[in-house]
C-alpha cells in the first residue's frame, strides 16, 4: 500500500509530493477533535520515497521517512530561539509513528530560500558559465567544493512535480513578495544557516548548503519555518576530514543516487523522457547508511527505526 492510500483515523489524505504525503483532519468525529485541539493543522508524513533530477525513484530506502522526521525535529529544537516553526505535536497514528508530525498549516511563501556557504551543484555551474551565482559575483579561481568568503542567499522559484527549480536573483523575490518580506526571508534563511553550520561543524560535518521553506502562521502572523530542515534531501553535508575543495565531495546525502544515475552503469540518458531505471539493492543499502550516519553525526543518537 502506498502512503497516500493510508487510512488514517481522523484524517483525509490531500496530496502528495516527491517526499511527502499531506492529510487534514476529516469530517468524522476524530477530525473535528483534532481541529478542536489543534486549530487549522496538517499531518505531514514522510515516505521512503526517494527523488534525483526530478524523478521519484523505485525502490524507496527503507527507513528514510524516520530519519527524515526525525532530524527535522532536532533541527527544530536547535532553532527554537532564532525562528518558530510549524511544529504542533508528534502525537501522531500509530502505521506513520516516527516519520510525522502535526503541523500548522502556513502560508507558504512561493520561493524556495537557498543558502549557501560552499560552491556545489548548480551554483557551480552558473558560476562556471558568468563568475555569478543568482547575480551575486564570487571571487575568480573558485573550484568544486570551495569555502565561499561569507554564505549567499541564492534563491529558487518553486517547481511543480516534475519541473526543475530554476535560481533566480533576489529581486525576483523581492517582485513576487514585497521588499520587506524578501529582507526577512534572506536574513532568517541566512541566520539558519550560520546556526546550523556551526552546530553541524562542531559535530565533524560541512554544512555546503541548505534549502528552507518559510511561510505565515495565520494565528500569529509570525514567518514561520516550515517543511523538513536541515535533512540530507534538503542539504548537502560532507564530513570535514574528507573535505578536498577541487573534486566532487564525499557526502552524507543523495549524491551517491545522483552519482549512480549519471554513471554508465546506470545506462539512464538523463537527457531523455524515459524514466530512470530501478536503483540496485546495493545503492539503496549504501544510500540508508549515509542518511543514518548523518543523523548519528549530527544528533549523537541513532534514530528509532
């Protein structure tokens, strides 16, 4: 059964993304309790599912959706003071314990807020074609896998299933919500990631850059953290002692599912409209080991799976 078939007491499933299943509360009297306590939530529940280059892979890696939730929620509590989040209660049904939550449902902003503070991916290659990242010029000689001198704000437009984020300049941002809005979602978005990376740092690993995703809390008017944060679908994070600016990173990621794909091995034309082929039982048993051990570097635990 898939997630989004779940039945869920008190809940009705609504949509799903590449990651993610969303539910509401229903029209039953478990529903209507729910909205009693918790006002106007969503049950967020994160699958097993896995995504590269805009497809959703099979098979999924097991345990993925409770390292996902899990770490989130850490994140959560280490951010606690710098910016709320959408958090409500992980008092949640038993057949998706661990890997959701109750959240408030936000306003959610139409641009996705990139920091980043090493240069990797599709920064690097608008780097390499104009010197710049979203308009903002970086130093000449920069390599995969350079420190930049100060983190950047390289935002993204939201893409819908199946289409690419495309990186867009700030005052994209600032004509799709407003000056002031803009302001506080690249300080808060750089703010997390100041945070995040000197925490991850002290724990042995390179925080390169993160996606966040904010909204307004309709009760309190607040810009509120929403989604998952700081987790290896949303982050690229490399362990320092293997940090070697100039190649491609070992990392903590999905990049070993990326590196696969795009290899021969995977015989996938990216560039075709064929889907992607299985993922072999050994790179989804490499990838789990490389989201679990970035939870356990992080948090010092080991997650309940």
């Amino acid at each position: 059964m898939s997630d989004a078939a779940l039945t869920l007491p008190g809940w009705r499933h609504v949509y799903s993304g590449k990651v993610r299943d969303l539910y509401e509360p229903d029209a039953s009297a478990a529903g209507v309790a729910l909205r009693e306590r918790h006002g106007d939530v969503v049950l967020v529940v994160a699958s097993d599912r896995v995504s590269a280059y805009d497809h959703v892979l099979s098979p999924g890696v097991p345990g993925k959706g409770v390292v996902l939730t899990q770490l989130s929620l850490w994140w959560f509590e280490q951010l606690a003071d710098l910016v709320p989040n959408h958090v409500v209660s992980t008092d949640v049904p038993g057949a998706v314990a661990g890997r959701a939550m109750v959240c408030r449902r936000l306003d959610m902003f139409p641009v996705e807020c990139v920091a980043r503070g090493y240069l990797t991916g599709s920064g690097l290659a608008e780097y390499r074609q104009n010197g710049e990242v979203t308009g903002i010029a970086l130093p000449a000689g920069l390599v995969d896998g350079s420190r930049l001198p100060e983190p950047v704000f390289t935002p993204a437009t939201k893409a819908e299933l199946g289409e690419h984020d495309e990186n867009v300049r700030f005052s994209v941002v600032v004509d799709t919500v407003g000056p002031e809005t803009a302001e506080t979602l690249r300080d808060l978005t750089l703010a997390v990631y100041a945070r995040a990376e000197r925490v991850a740092r002290e724990r042995g690993v390179i925080l390169a850059d993160t996606k966040l995703e904010f909204g307004t809390d309709p009760v309190t008017g607040a810009v509120t953290l929403g989604d998952e944060v700081l987790t290896p679908d949303s982050s690229r994070f490399w362990p320092v002692d293997g940090w070697e600016p100039g190649r491609a990173q070992p990392s903590f990621d999905k990049q070993f599912v990326r590196d696969w794909l795009t290899s021969s091995a995977s015989g996938w034309d990216r560039a075709s409209d064929t889907p992607p082929p299985p993922l072999p039982a050994d790179v989804v048993e490499r990838t789990r080991a490389r989201y679990i051990e970035a939870f356990e570097r992080l948090t010092g635990r080991t997650p309940d799976l």
